[in-house]
C-alpha cells in the first residue's frame, strides 16, 4: 500500500502524520492496492478554518475519494477519522466528505 505526504515534517508532525494514517488505514480498512495520500493544506475560502488536512484513497478503475477534515494535523483525532467510516460513499470521480472542527468552550 502506497502512503505519500505532502507536507514538509518535523519530528513531531511525523509522528503525528504517522498515527493518522495508521487510523485511516486501520478504520476504514483499505485494501493493499488502495493509495493514500494525506497533505495539511491553508484554506482562503471564505468561512473557512485556516487550515485543512485532505486525504485521498487512491485504487486503480475506481473513484477517488477526497476527505476534508477542516482542522490541523495535529487537531485531527480518531473519532474524525472514524466518523468518515458511516458516510455513504458516492459514485463521484471525487468525492467530497467534509469534517469541520467544533468549537471549543
């Protein structure tokens, strides 16, 4: 199974880069042949979080699916990633899954 990262990484963003795709791969239980690629992007949009972490599922003849969870990296917890395991997914060539951090009180 392929895992690519486009961020640039410390130490630490490495680890935590590490644990979310092990979560990724383990909740939503991707195939061997199933390419993840995970990358923290800024977002400008207006109304949206400064920052958002995509990942993508990759499989040859199939859809790529596209998850936005609208928070850092390092904001991203389990229960994020396994909230994406009860979304139906669509027959989209992409498909937009959208995760946006609460706010905290």
């Amino acid at each position: 199974m392929q895992r690519d990262t486009l961020i640039e990484t410390n130490d630490r963003e490495a680890q935590l880069l590490e644990q979310v795709t092990r979560w990724v791969t383990d909740l939503l239980a991707l195939e061997e042949d199933t390419s993840l690629l995970i990358k923290q992007m800024r977002c400008t949009t207006p109304d949206c979080p400064p920052f958002r972490t995509m990942i993508y599922l990759m499989s040859e003849g199939r859809p790529v699916y596209r998850y936005k969870i609208h928070k850092t990296l390092m904001d991203i917890t389990c229960e994020d990633v396994a909230a994406l395991v009860f979304i139906e997914p669509k027959r989209d060539t992409f498909l937009d899954i959208h995760i946006t951090q609460t706010e905290k009180g």
